[in-house]
C-alpha cells in the first residue's frame, strides 16, 4: 500500500481540492492521501474558518483518505518549526512514501537549488541578511534580496508565500535525513475560476473587521486572565510562557495597568503598537497571547524540540475500520 502525504492549512488558499487530491494520487500512484493540517487555530495565531472536525470531514469528501492535526503547540510557532513538526509527524508514521508540496509558478530545478542554498545558508548569506535587517527591511524581504544576489531569479519566488512554505518543508525533510520523496505541485492549476477568485478576495476583505474582532476578543480574554492574579504571579507565568525573554513581559503588564478593564477590546491594538517597534508582527503576538491563555509554556515546547516536536498524532477520522488507518497503526 503506497501512501503520500499533503501538508497544509487549506486556508485561505481557495483551490479546487477535489480536483488536487485526485492529480497527486494518480502521479504518485498512491493508495491512499495522508492530509496533515492545522486544528481550531491557524499559524497565524487566528480561529479556523471551521472547527477541525468539521474540516477534517469536508477534506475527507473531497478525497483525503485520512486527516492527521498538526499539535496545537506546534502551530503556535513560527513556519520553519511547524513544517519540522508536520513532517516529523508524517517520518514517524513510517509508512508514508511521498510529500506533496504545493508551490506557486516555481521552476522546479530553480526551487530545488534555492532549498540546498537556504539550507546550508553560507556565512556570507548570513551577514547580509543581518546587515538588510539592520538597515530596517523585515526578514521576508531581506530573504529575497539577497537569496537573488546568489541565485538569480529568486526573488520572484520567494515573494510569492507558498513558495516559502515550500521551501520549508523541503528544508525540514532535509534536516531530518527524511526518506520520503518530494513531489512538487504548482497549486495554481487548481485555483478557482476567476468570478470565484474575486468572491473569495471580497470575502477576505471582509474578513479584516473579523481580525479585529478577534484581537479584540483575545485581548479582553487576556485581561480578564491578568486580573486573577497579582503582578508577582503575572509575571512569573508571562516568563514561563515567553521563555524568561523579560521585556515583552514588562511591556504586557505595563500596557496592561493603563488600559481600563472595561476597555479591553484596546488592549490587543495599543500592545501591538508598543511591540511593533521591535519587529514582533500582529501574527506573532496573536500567537504568543493564545499560548498564553492557553498555557502553552516554552520549556514544553524545548522539550518537544528534543524529541523532534510531535510528540503524538490525533486523527480527526471515526472511522477505525480503515486500510489506512490500520497500516498507520502497524507501522507508527
């Protein structure tokens, strides 16, 4: 039994999955899809459109032969850890053979050079990227410009986000010595038709009064959570969570103790202006505040990091009766 493996969020990405898991399965020639995808919350510290469950049952009816969630203290990091967690999920199952990797209008040869490049990352790779970054470009855009300066052509992949994504999960298979093949799979032949791009866009623009309903909601949630305890043991969690990292928690309590309690809803935008002028973005401190309610400490996430992350699988099938479930269970 040929199993291959497709990692992704399936948001807000709006492709024709039917017609996807279908073209990976028959150009591996796989039995069966192994779908690896995020729970109630996203990487971008946001809730999921739908609950994992119903999620994992719309990909099952579009093909996914069984849905796997990524560790919700695996999705709360940055992209590079949780693209080593998924993939270190998939390697420790043993029997899955091939990962499908979408990518957007990439050269194949290009992208693969780009990956050996990003992951031996030279010195002199390095002390430009510092230099761009000091010079006050973000990380993403300093990626790009000087990755282009090695390998020409670059740039124009790198800008596009599923190409770095990509990129990761290749570098993660790398650093894991993985055994499973790559198949890259340029996403935008399964892309929507265009009225249903354009509904889709209308829909996301939308979706920012959504954002920040939610940052507002995280940061009453937050204050309510603060107002339980004294600063003392406020601060000793804020540090657990952080990792002992003490200026971020010196600026949470202290935007805390001006903002009102019955304004909560300010508490998320006047923390993200006060962080923002040390290159933390909205992403990052929406994921930070959620391991924070929801307990996520640092040191059991540096414990996870030793034993390769993922540390346990959850299926989000009822369905134990399965080929593929029976074989994951044999060989994992």
């Amino acid at each position: 039994m040929k199993l291959t493996a497709l990692i992704d969020e399936f948001e807000p990405i709006e492709i024709n999955r039917t017609k996807l898991f279908q073209h990976i399965k028959k150009k591996t020639e796989a039995d069966g899809l192994v779908v690896v995808t995020s729970g109630n919350f996203t990487q971008k510290g946001l809730l999921a459109s739908v609950s994992k469950y119903k999620k994992a049952e719309i990909l099952r009816e579009q093909g996914a032969d069984i849905v796997l969630e990524i560790p919700v203290y695996c999705t709360l990091t940055t992209f590079d850890t949780l693209a080593f967690a998924a993939v270190s999920m998939l390697e420790k199952l043993n029997c899955v053979d091939e990962l499908a990797i979408l990518c957007e209008d990439a050269d194949e040869k290009l992208l693969k050079d780009m990956i050996q490049f990003l992951f031996i990352e030279p010195r002199e790779y390095q002390q430009k990227i510092k230099l761009c970054m000091e010079n006050g470009k973000n990380f993403a855009t300093a990626c790009a410009e000087v990755t282009e300066e090695f390998i020409p052509g670059a740039k124009a992949i790198l800008e596009k986000q599923q190409n770095i994504h990509a990129i990761e999960y290749a570098k993660a298979m790398k650093r894991m010595y993985s055994n499973m093949k790559i198949r890259f799979v340029n996403m935008n032949e399964f892309i929507e038709r265009q009225d249903k791009i354009k509904e889709t866009s209308d829909k996301y623009a939308k979706g920012t009064d959504v954002i920040t309903r939610f940052e507002a909601r995280l940061g009453e949630q937050l204050m309510q959570m603060l107002a339980l305890h004294t600063e003392e043991q406020n601060t000793k969690y804020l540090n657990e969570i952080s990792g002992g990292y003490g200026p971020i928690t010196k600026q949470i309590l202290k935007v805390y103790n001006k903002c009102n309690i019955q304004n909560g809803n300010l508490f998320f935008e006047q923390l993200a202006n006060v962080i923002s002028n040390q290159n933390y973005s909205a992403e990052e401190l929406r994921r930070y505040l959620l391991k924070v309610l929801i307990g996520v400490r640092h040191v059991e996430i540096s414990i996870c990091g030793i034993y390769s992350y993922a540390l346990y699988v959850r299926a989000l099938d009822n369905n134990a009766e399965k080929d593929i479930y029976k074989r994951i269970k044999e060989y994992s």
